[in-house]
C-alpha cells in the first residue's frame, strides 16, 4: 500500500494554499494503522509548518518527482480538487481523498470517474453522528469562522471590548453575524471572547438557542416560513424572501462596526444578503467580512482574495479563510482523513474497503470502477 501526499496545488485559489492534507503526526498514524510507505512531497506542508525532516522523522519518504510517486499510488490524499493533469498520472483503481465540489466540478469527476478511481469527496461526508470525527467541512468552518473575526479585528478602527478608562468610557464594538452554522457560531464565540456586543440572525430558527447559549442576541426577522433539510442545511429562500431578508437587515448593518457574513447553500451559490444599497448605509470605517465569498458571495462587490472599498466600508474577501491558520487546519483535515481511513481500513487486506452498504460510503464516495456510483450527483448531472 503506497500513500502519496502531493504539495497542493491550486488554481482556483491561484495556489493561495498553505494547508498539507496529512501532518507528520498524521503519518505515524497510519502507519500505526498498517500503511507501509508514505511518501510526501517536498516542501509539502513547509507553509502549515512542518518541515521535510518532520516528515522523514515521522517515517514517511520525501520525493521531488511527484508524477512518478502518483503513478504508482495507491492511496492519494490532498486537500483541493486534483488538476486534469494530476488525474492522468493516477494510478488506475487508485483510492483518492480529497475536497471535490462535485456538484460543481462534472469535469473533475468525470476525468477520475474515466480514470477508475475511487474517488471520496470529503465535503459530501454525512452530518451524522458516526461520522462527525471525519467531518472536514466542519473542521475547516470551524476555523473560518475565528479567523472572520481576527481579519475583522484587525482592521476595524475600534477596539473590541468596552474600556472604562479616566479620560472616558469606550463602548463595546457591535458585531453583526449572518449564518449561525459551524463557522458562524465559531464567529459568534470568538467575537464574544473579545467583548464585542454580538447579534446574529440565521434563516434556521433551530440555531436561535445556540446563539443564546453563546452569550449573543439572535435577530428575529419575520420572512414567513424558513427551515432546514433534512440533512440539517438550511433551504434557500424565494426571491421575494431574500428581499424582505435584505430589506428587514439593512438597519442591523448600519448600526453595526463589523458584519460578518457565513451563509451559504450547500452546493449551490451562496445568497446575496447585503446589496450595495445597504453598504452605501452603513457608517465609514465599518468593515465587512464575506466568508461566502468563494460561492458566489453574500456582500455585493465582494471578491476572494481581495479587499474592496465602497464609501469607506472595507469589503473583505479571503481567498482561503482556513489557510490563514494552516497549522491547525492541516492537523484537523489530517485527523479528519485519519478517521476515515482508519473506518474502512482492512487489516488482512491492508487495504480500503468501501462497502456499498456503508452510509458514510454512499454519501461520499462519488467514483468507483469506471462509473459515478453516487446517487444525488448522477441525479445532479442529468444521469438517471
Ligand atoms: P452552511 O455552511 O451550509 O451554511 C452556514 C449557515 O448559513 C447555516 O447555518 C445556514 O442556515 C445559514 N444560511 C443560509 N442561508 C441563509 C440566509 N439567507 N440568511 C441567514 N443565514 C443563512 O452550513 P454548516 O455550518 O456547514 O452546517 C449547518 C448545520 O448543519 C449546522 O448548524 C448543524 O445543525 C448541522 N451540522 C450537523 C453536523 C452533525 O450532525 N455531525 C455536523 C455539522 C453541521
């Protein structure tokens, strides 16, 4: 069994990745597990903080010849989407683990699905308590979602908590958060650490009590009947909603310093929340921060990897929320792949075994022998 973990690289975020899918620590795991040859490209996870000699140290091979170490690869772990050309050297009937997009990357799947290999996308892991340890959705959203804060922190004009000091009091920053998934309640805490006056409005009213228990002030806006799937994500909304959303927020986002946007549609483009209209209202100085920037985006005007200004209002865009924390994005992302692995490892085989029955299998395997043996996404692409 030969492991192979690329460098990343990354064209959508114009290689603007810092993360590596498995950590040093990572790797004694797996060959805790029975894996016998990791092999980790140079200088693969130098920008999260682990060097060459870490990985050599933890009893992986480091190689500089990449094409020829995916070719013969039976396991493949990265982080993003793999490149066209990267699927060409895979090795046929090769396992691969990865963030996919699947919904929104037919030609990906399709080259890996040509290609025969078994392809996991870990953004289609089921939210269900059994898999809650490989869930890397979370684990990345998680951190988004303090570094939303910290981005916004350090440019806002203000500082955070209130401060009573003999030449005046200084009033607390008010932090306006939308979503309240895994990243926004991330926001919503570390916001609060830092003694902002937090609200939050989220389109789930099942998330209000969460908000509370945060020491933050849910924001109840009338917009008829909102909810979740079944699955736990919130439905989207009808166009007249998303306008009485707009419209009922444009007061919360002129009274606050800092809004923090985290609202997104599972696979699908993310709503636009904060028209211009509603920057235009807010006060100078006041800084917006888009997490939903990369699908599609929930501020007008917002771009990823870059910091807009419309009548002094920042708009920040990250390209990779995550990555500004590396480090402990790779460690999570490396225990969440270790947890998978360590589910479907097969001790006589020393191999990975995806039964078609397994729930975790049929919600994230996406290809397998030649064929798209998923459900939701052979129906997303017309095919049944
Ligand atoms: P997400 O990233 O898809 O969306 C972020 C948030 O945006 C969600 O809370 C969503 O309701 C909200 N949103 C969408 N449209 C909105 C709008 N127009 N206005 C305001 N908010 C809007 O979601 P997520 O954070 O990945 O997860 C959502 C939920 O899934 C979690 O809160 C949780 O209930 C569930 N979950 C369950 C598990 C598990 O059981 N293992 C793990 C993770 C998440």
């Amino acid at each position: 069994m030969v492991t192979a973990v690329p460098k990343e690289r990354n064209a959508e975020r114009e290689n603007n990745e810092n993360r590596v899918a498995l950590t040093p620590e990572g790797v004694k795991r797996l060959k805790t597990l029975g894996v016998e040859e990791i092999i980790v490209e140079t200088g693969a996870g130098e920008e999260a903080g682990f060097s060459d000699e870490d990985y050599t140290k933890a009893g992986a091979e480091i190689s500089g010849s990449f094409t020829g170490v995916l070719e013969k690869a039976n396991l493949v772990l990265r982080l993003n989407q793999p490149s066209e050309d990267e699927i060409k050297h895979l090795k046929k009937g090769s396992v691969h683990i990865s963030f996919l997009d699947p919904y929104n990357n037919r030609d990906t799947v399709e080259a890996l699905q040509a290609r025969e290999i078994a392809a996991i996308s870990m953004e289609m892991i089921p939210r269900t308590t059994r898999a809650q340890k490989m869930d890397a959705l979370s684990s990345q959203a998680s951190l988004a979602g303090y570094v939303t804060v910290i981005e916004a922190a350090h440019r806002i004009n203000k500082i955070f908590p209130m401060m009573m000091t003999p030449a005046g009091t200084i009033s607390p920053v008010r932090v306006f958060i939308i979503g309240a998934g895994v990243a926004g309640l991330q926001a919503i805490a570390t916001a609060k650490r830092l003694g902002a006056r937090v609200e939050a409005f989220d389109t789930r009213p099942v998330v209000e009590e969460q908000v509370a228990s945060l020491g933050a002030k849910f924001v109840k806006l009338d917009l008829g009947e909102t909810g979740q799937t079944k699955d736990g994500y919130a439905k989207a909304l009808t166009e007249e909603q998303l306008a009485l959303q707009q419209e009922l927020m444009q007061e919360k986002c002129r009274t606050a310093d800092i809004v923090i946007t985290t609202a997104k549609l599972f696979g699908r483009k993310a709503p636009l929340l904060i028209p211009k209209k509603t920057i235009e209202a807010m006060k100078p100085g006041s800084v917006i921060v888009d997490l939903a920037v990369d699908t599609g985006g929930n501020v007008e005007g917002s771009k990823p990897g870059e910091t807009v200004v419309i009548n002094g209002v920042q708009i920040v865009g990250l390209a990779n929320y995550p990555g500004e924390v590396a480090a402990n994005a790779s460690q999570m992302y490396s225990s969440n792949l270790i947890n998978l692995i360590s589910e479907f490892w097969n001790k006589e085989s020393s191999s990975l075994v995806f039964p078609e029955d397994d729930d975790i299998v049929q919600g994230a395997l996406i290809t397998r022998e030649g064929s798209i043996v998923h459900g939701g996404i052979k129906k997303h692409y017309g095919m049944e």
